[in-house]
C-alpha cells in the first residue's frame, strides 16, 4: 500500500513525518500549480469548483508515482467537499486511475467505532503498536497547532513589524526546514528555533495597524495556490490580520468534538446562541462564516475578508449574510472569488484597494 491525500496548506509536511514515522510508503504530491489545476479541470465536470479540479490533479500526478490509495478528509452537510471522496473515485476511476480510498469524516457522522476501523487500516500489515501509532498520532497533532500558531503569530506580528517581509520569510524559512526533517523531534526544534526568531523581529510598539479577520470555505481560506498566496500580500502590505479556520482547527471541530460526544465552542461561547443570521447548517462551515462576521467588530477589526472559489453554495449564503451585517452594523466588508483564472493584478488591486480605503477612514475618524 503506498498512500497520498491531496494538498492543503501545510499538512503534506506533518503527513509525511507521520507516515515516515510509522513506516508506511506515501507519495507527497507535487506542490500545486497551474499544471495540476488544468490536468485536474480536464478530467472534472465542468461545473465542480476549484478545490474539487486542483485536488482531482494532485491525485492524478501522485496515481503517477505509483500512489494506490488516498486518505481523504470530508466534511457534512449539503456541501460538495462532503462527497468529494465518491466524486473523485468516480471521476479518476472513468480516467483510468482506480484508488483504494480511506475516507476520515466527524465520528459524530459515522461513529467513533467506524472512524477506529478506518484509521486502522492506514496500519494494516504494520507491525507499529498501538501504544507507538497513538503517539506518533498525538505528536503529528501538536506539531500541527505548533504550526498553525507560528502563522497566526507572524500574520499578527507583521503589522507591527518595521520590516513585514521579515515575518513571510520567517514561515517560509521554517516551512523549508520542515520540508526535509527526517523526524518529529527535528521538527519540534525546527519550530522552537524559528518561534524565537519571529519573536525577535523588530516592531514598532507605537504602530497601529490595520487588523482584519480573514474568513470563508476551508480549502480556499487555507491553501496558497487557491487564494493566490494572499497570506504573502497582506503581509507585505504590513496588515495584521487573523484566520481562526485552520487546519488545527478542523481536527478539534471534526474529529475531536465528535470523539468528545460535545460541542467544543471553538469560537466564543455564546456565538452559536447569539446567531440570528444564520441558525441552520447548510452545508460546509458557512455557518462558522456568518458567526466571525458577528464578531468582526465586537472584537476590534477594521474590516473582513471573505474568501470563497467561484459556485460555493454555502459561502454564496454566507456571502449574502454578511453583506446585510455590513449596513446594519457598518462592518467593513471584501469578498473575493477565486476560479480557475491565474491573473493576480485584480486581486492585488482590489486588496491594496481595500487596505488603503480602512488606512483613510481610521485618518479621518481621528
């Protein structure tokens, strides 16, 4: 059995320390491009969305070097991403490209039962103990918030840094190290020394920067080559600005909250009471959208930025929600769409734009 999943932010670079940890033969795909968005788009339905045709071309290329199965995460409710795993058997099956498919949904959905059975496969034929597997599982999820938490800290920290750059070429630094460790205690001491190097960055304690809250679908919000690495430019435009959906984050919501037979309020806890927009799931974390909206100015931002690839139907909801909370509550407010187009320019113009209309307004209200 040699295994793959498709790309999504950072994860290739845990995934592949627990498989190497474990023994188990993988194949990373390559990182995305535009080759593996068209080679994905030629064998997907025209109509399916850009996460749908760029994973479809990361498992294309991995079926190529000798990949036979594929871990697929999945979520619930009437959203795409949540039979995503059906449609991409289908979709490589007809192109020729037959995998074995180990699907890892909420246990609040399957069971915790089915969820064990399912992971246990990923080891079947392993002689890795269970006590050796839970803890290279439980290293893989700490390395993963570790992760997760250096980005949230550079994406805060380059508003106030006198350089911005510094904090974008710290992560990628560190992503770089990551790439090649060999083991999970290399990979904790890669981020403990690149921790202190962000903390090291100078700022400027007097500096108040714009702050926005970043929010919309998972995949978009999360992987570079879908939103055109708009991490980068906001921290090159020195914004300080946060994303609470992260990958960390899905693991509590999905897998945590259903093992633990309880709510986790990953959020504030009284968001879920408070939501009069938008009570009922209707598929995908669009809900989760409509709440950070609620928060966006509670909480002090200038502004937020929702994310969404073009035919989301949940986003396309939330979308509309929080242009009715924008005139009611003067929430300052960006949508952007991205679909299978490469050009960059628009997208770069309508951020700076944005950046520099909140920049005025704060001048003007003072």
């Amino acid at each position: 059995m040699t295994i793959t999943f498709p790309h999504l932010g950072d994860v290739h670079i845990v995934a592949r320390l627990l498989f190497h940890e474990m023994g188990i033969k993988i194949v990373v795909p390559d990182m995305n491009t535009g080759k593996a968005l068209e080679r994905g788009a030629a064998i997907s339905p025209e109509e399916m969305c850009l996460p749908f045709k760029v994973m479809a071309g990361n498992l294309a290329y991995a079926f190529d070097q000798g990949a036979d199965t594929v871990i697929m995460p999945a979520t619930v409710g009437p959203c795409r991403l949540g039979k995503y795993a059906d449609l991409l058997h289908s979709v490589l099956g007809k192109a020729g490209m037959r995998f074995n498919w180990i699907v890892i949904e909420s246990p609040t959905e399957i069971g915790i039962r089915e969820l064990m059975r399912r992971l246990a496969q990923i080891v079947s034929g392993k002689s890795v103990r269970a006590t050796k597997a839970i803890a290279i599982l439980n290293d893989s999820v700490r390395l993963m918030k570790r992760l997760d938490r250096l980005r949230a800290h550079a994406y805060e920290r380059a508003g106030q840094a006198l350089v911005p750059r510094e904090c974008l070429r710290t992560l990628k630094k560190c992503t770089e190290e990551l790439s090649k460790s060999e083991s999970m205690r290399a990979s904790f001491k890669i981020i403990r020394k690149w921790e202190k190097e962000l903390e090291q960055t100078a700022v400027d304690p007097n500096k108040q920067p714009i702050k926005l809250l970043m929010t919309g679908e998972i995949y978009t919000l999360i992987e570079p080559f879908a939103n055109k690495n708009i991490d980068a430019k906001l921290m090159e435009l020195g914004v300080s600005f946060s994303k609470r959906v992260t990958v960390s984050w899905w693991m509590r919501h999905t897998l945590i909250e259903g093992i633990c037979k309880g709510p986790l309020k990953i959020f504030n806890r009284n968001h879920r009471e408070r939501n009069q927009y938008l009570k009922y799931n209707i598929g995908g974390y669009s809900k989760q959208t409509v709440e950070e909206g609620i928060i966006c100015k509670r909480d002090g931002y200038d502004g937020i930025i929702q994310i969404l690839p073009a035919g989301c139907m949940p986003e396309i909801v939330a979308k509309s929600i929080l242009t009715r909370m924008s005139a009611e509550q003067g929430i300052h407010m960006l949508n952007i769409i991205f679909d299978e187009m490469d050009g960059e320019a628009g997208y770069i113009t309508r951020l700076e734009a944005f950046v520099d209309m909140l920049e005025r307004r704060r001048r003007c209200t003072f």
